[in-house]
C-alpha cells in the first residue's frame, strides 16, 4: 500500500470517527442553530432562578459565580430541580439559601491535599551554601 493510499485512508478515518462523536468540523448552520440552543437553555435557567431567588439570594449566587463557578452550576441545577419536584414553595431567602449551600457542602466530600518536601532527597540548598558548615573560622 503506498503513502498516499494510507494517507487517505487515515482521512477517512478521521472524519468517520469525528462525525460519530460530533467533534469534527460542524456545517455553520448546525453550529449556529447549537449555539441558539444553548443560548436559550441560558435564558430559562436564568428567567427560573430569578422566579426562585429573592435579590439577596440572587447576589450571593453571584458571588458564588465568581469564586466557584463549577460550584455555583450546581447549586443552580440543584434549585432548579427541587422547584421542579415542589419543594420549594415560594422564592427563596438569603437564609434559606445558605442552607442548600450548606447541605451541599456536606454531601461534597472536601479534598485535603499536602505537600510533601524532602530537602534531602531534592537537595536544593545544603548548608554548605550558607556557609554554616564553614570550618575555616
């Protein structure tokens, strides 16, 4: 088989696999009618979650936003879901609010990491850079 034959191959290929994920290049049409989707999943979330949340609970879903935005999307998934399941009965307060975040933060383990550093082992700085084991004074 010869090198432009595999080359065309490989192309084929690619594409096949790139349409059967959706990842390969997209018809403009598709990506805009996608992008208008999106846009507007956007805008019902949004329109939800202001029918849900009073101003003050609304400004530290903001915030939240702003530190933490993988928190905060789930945070706005979760509201968005218990007010499709009737359980919340009216808009939500700043106090009732904290206590969805925090009976979050009690379902999401919090990771603890460490650092270890060996100077042994690394051996970035002895003592003999400082002149500590100096044996001339």
């Amino acid at each position: 088989m010869g090198d432009p034959e595999l080359e065309a191959i490989k192309q084929q290929r690619l594409a096949q696999l790139q349409s059967q994920y959706g990842n390969g290049p997209q018809n403009p049409e598709q990506q805009k009618a996608r992008e208008e989707q999106m846009r507007q999943q956007e805008e019902m979330k949004h329109s939800m979650l202001s029918q849900l949340l009073n101003q003050q609970a609304r400004a530290r879903l903001n915030t939240l936003k702003i530190s933490k935005p993988e928190k905060a999307e789930m945070v706005e998934g979760m509201i968005i879901r218990m007010a499709q399941a009737g359980r919340i009965p009216g808009k939500l307060d700043d106090q009732q609010f904290v206590s969805i975040l925090e009976s979050l933060n009690q379902q999401i383990p919090k990771s603890t990491s460490t650092v270890k550093f060996d100077r042994r082992r690394a051996a970035l700085d002895s003592d003999d850079d400082y002149g500590l084991n100096d044996d001339s004074s």
